[in-house]
C-alpha cells in the first residue's frame, strides 16, 4: 500500500463486487482525502449502496480492497470501523421514547459515556426539543436525530447515504449546513446522493459512477470547466460573432445555446474577447464565466436521457 493510500480516509485499490454475472462493482479505485467532504454520484444500480457495504465490512468484495483510515476492512473489520459512522437507511428509533432517551438507549448498548449526548444534540440543533417524544418530530428532525446518533461515538469518517431523502427544501438546507461544520470540525464526509445540486454546494470533490464503473472523478471545479466557459449573448443574428470568434487560436469552441453563446476559451480571456468583437462592430450584451450544472456534467457523463 502506498502512503498515500494509508494516510487517505477512504483507498479502494481495483474493489470489485460481482453477484452471478452481474458486476455490481467494477475494479473502483478510489482515494478520499482526509478532511473532504466526498460526493459518490450514479444513477440508480450504479454500484454506490454496494461499494458503502464493502467500505462498512458488510459485504465482501470478489476482488481488489478497501482500506478505511489506514486500515484494511477485510482483514480488520473492528479496527478500521472503530472511527467510522455511517447513515444508511431511514433510521429507526423508538416513538415513544424522547429524542435524548433514544440517544441514551443506543449511548448504552455502544459503551459510550452518557454527556456525549448533550454534545452532539448541540452539533445537530437539537437541544430544545430533544426532551419530546420522536413521535411528533417532523422528517427533518428525525434526520438530524439520526446524524446525532451517527455522531455520538465521535467518527472521524462519516458515511451518509442520502441524507436528504424525504426532506424538504428547509430541511434539506438544515443537513447540508451540518455536513458543512462537521467538515469544519475536520471530519471527512462520505456523501452518496442523487441530490446533484445539494452535492454541488457541499463537495469538494466527487466521483461519478454507473454500472460499476468510475466514470469521472476530480474537483467539481474542475470537472466543470468553471474556468473555461464564458457565456456571451449578441443582441440579434449571432452568426458573425460565432465565425470571428471560431477564428481566435485561443478559443477552442464555440456553442449555441438557447439566447447565447458558450465560447470554450480561459475565461481571464474575457476582455480581449469582449474588445476584439466590439472592434469588429459586433457588441457584446452580456459577457460571463459560464456556471456549468454538476446535473448537466452528470447526465452528459453517464448518458441518461
Ligand atoms: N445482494 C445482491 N444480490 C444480487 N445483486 C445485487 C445485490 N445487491 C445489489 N445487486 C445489484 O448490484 C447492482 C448495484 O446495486 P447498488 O444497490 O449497489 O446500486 P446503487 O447505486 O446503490 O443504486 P440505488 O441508487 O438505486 O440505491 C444492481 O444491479 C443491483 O441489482
């Protein structure tokens, strides 16, 4: 193993998980920094739940490994996880039970002692309603329970498998909120979604999977070509800036889209771009960095419709 791989959070090196014929995880190498907050994107049967199970010592890969702060999940099931939260499914908790007395319930069977609870109910939000009964919790606050709970034995990598399912906009903006302190308190976040948008605002870097395979990973920056896209609209017929800027060495495409242009070029081009057309008597409306979509990025890179 590399020391890259064993300082990472999260090294998988050619993880493979077959079922029958099916590949349900195809040779996925992958290296999670610590301190990230990690995006996993991929359509539905993408690989993602499968790849999380192998991470959590759930299921075990055909080939290839996973190591999980620094240690081989395989080979040392209780080691690597020891540091290791993860929020899978919807979770469970008793109705009738407050909120605290479920944290306390799940404080005792995990050995952990019982002021911790106070602490992470502050780090969700919790505090002041944490003595009702989970019975009358909206959606939103079962969620922040749950990453309360996932908190508790303090991980130092969180795994979150759609954190957001189910919730609404308030609620959805509560969560990526917390995924950011945690990242600040220098937690590393493992974020499966389908959120593209939510993962946008949240990750630093992501990889995007479809049938098993890694299809793309980098910064989202990156990814996007943030810093290579300007979006240029001409009042009127277009046709003539489209054929003087295709003409420009430095302008290495020229796309139409809807009321403007997408001119692939660095966008610190932007003021020569701007003064070369004007001075070909073709005035410029509007001129900015294009804000490519992870959505548009994703559906382009896995081929959905
Ligand atoms: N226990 C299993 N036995 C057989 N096939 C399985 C099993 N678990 C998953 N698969 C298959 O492996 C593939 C990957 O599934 P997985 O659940 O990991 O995808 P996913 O990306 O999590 O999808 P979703 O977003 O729908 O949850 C799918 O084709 C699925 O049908």
């Amino acid at each position: 193993m590399s020391t890259q791989a064993s300082d990472a959070a999260i090294a998988t090196e050619h993880l493979t998980k077959r079922y029958g014929e099916r590949l349900a995880v195809d040779a996925l190498t992958l290296t999670v920094q610590r301190g990230e907050v990690f995006g996993f994107l991929g359509p539905n049967g993408a690989g993602k739940t499968t790849t999380l199970a192998m991470l959590l010592g759930l299921v075990r890969p055909s080939a290839g490994r996973a190591v999980v702060l620094g240690v081989d999940v395989a080979a040392n099931p209780v080691t690597a996880l020891a540091r290791v939260g993860a929020m899978i499914e919807a979770p469970a908790f008793y109705p009738y039970l407050s909120g605290y007395d479920n944290l306390r319930v799940l404080c005792r069977a995990g050995g952990i002692a019982e002021p911790r609870i106070a602490e992470v109910l502050e780090v969700v939000e919790m505090t002041s309603r944490a003595r009702e009964r989970v019975r009358v919790y909206s959606q939103g606050m079962k969620q922040r329970l749950a990453l309360a709970a996932t908190l508790l034995p303090d991980p130092e990598l969180i795994l979150l498998d759609e954190p957001t399912n189910g919730l609404d906009p308030a609620g959805t903006a509560e969560i990526r909120q917390l995924i950011r302190s945690l990242a600040a308190r220098g937690r590393t976040i493992f974020l499966c979604s389908h959120q593209l948008h939510e993962v946008e605002q949240v990750c630093e870097r992501v990889a995007i999977l479809k049938a098993g395979r890694l299809l793309a990973e980098g910064q989202v920056a990156a990814l996007l070509q943030r810093d290579q896209r300007l979006r240029v609209r001409i009042e009127g017929d277009a046709s003539e800036a489209i054929a003087l800027l295709k003409a420009l060495p430095w302008v290495t495409g020229v796309e139409t889209a809807a009321d403007h242009l997408i001119v692939v070029t660095p966008t610190s081009r932007a003021a020569e771009l701007n003064a070369y057309l004007a001075a070909s008597g073709v005035p410029v409306a509007e001129l900015a960095p294009d804000a490519g979509s992870l959505e548009d990025f994703f559906l382009e890179v896995t081929g959905a419709p």
